[in-house]
C-alpha cells in the first residue's frame, strides 16, 4: 500500500499521466479549484489567465484539452461550491509531499501574472494557501520571484 502511494505521489512531482476522471478526493481537482480561484479572485478572469490557467493544468497535469477542460469545469465549480480554501488544502496536505505542494503554490503564481500584475487580494490568497499547504513564506517569495521575474 506504501509503494502505491509513494508512486502516486512520484507520478504528481514529475508530472506523469493520470486518468481525466476526476473524483471529488482527486489531489488535480483541489489543485485546480485553486487555480480558478487565483484566476477569478478580482473579480473577473482576464482572457490571459483563463488562456494561462488552461495552459498550466494541461502541462502539469499532462492532460489532453479536452481532459484540461473537464478538469477546470469541474474546479470551477467546487471552487464556487467552497465557502473557504480548507477543504482544498486539508486533501492536497494529505496526498502532496513538501515539493508537490510547493508546486500547487508555484502554479497558483502563474495563474497570478498571467495578466502581468498581482494585487492585495491575490498576494493575500498566496499567503493563506501557503501558509494552509506549509509552505514557508521564504519559499512562497522565491517563487513568486522565481515566477515574476523579479530580482531577489
């Protein structure tokens, strides 16, 4: 049963192939959903971070567009469904090991400057869900560094 899970943890961190069926308890789902809610959280979806949030889960997940596309309906969804980001955090702490989760983070920042720039409401976001996924604020920032651009 170990080994199992060690896989299925391994498949995630490398970004191997998963089925596109995408149970309520799937890690990729709790990951989306916030995804859709970095992309969303300011009120609207640029066309830019739809095109990016797109982009990011077809990638990570290595999903075909079709899958990609099932996937963020369905985040959609949940997300709009969840009253707060504990739910999708409290399964992505259970199944995620340090790195996975820092990826969650990682693609949370691209969805963010997707459009080029963040705001209070989005830096606030990437705090809570780091903070909820236990990821240090030093990784956080040198991701978001990492992701913008900037220098350190």
């Amino acid at each position: 049963m170990f080994e199992s899970f060690r896989s299925f943890i391994s498949d995630f961190v490398a970004g191997e192939k998963h089925p596109s069926q995408f149970a309520d308890t799937d890690y990729r789902l709790a990951a989306a959903a916030l995804l859709v809610h970095a992309a969303a959280i300011d009120g609207e979806m640029s066309a830019s971070e739809r095109d990016r949030l797109h982009a990011v889960i077809k990638q990570r997940f290595a999903l075909d567009d079709t899958a990609t596309d099932q996937l963020i309906e369905k985040a959609t969804a949940a997300e709009h469904e969840s009253v707060d980001l504990y739910h999708f955090t409290y399964l992505l702490n259970r199944v995620l090991d340090e790195p996975g989760r820092a990826r969650v983070i990682e693609m949370m920042w691209q969805i963010v400057y997707a459009d080029g720039r963040r705001d209070e409401l989005e830096d606030n976001l990437l705090w809570r869900a780091a903070d909820l996924l236990g990821v240090s604020p030093r990784e956080r920032i040198e991701l978001r560094r990492r992701i913008s651009g900037e220098d350190a």
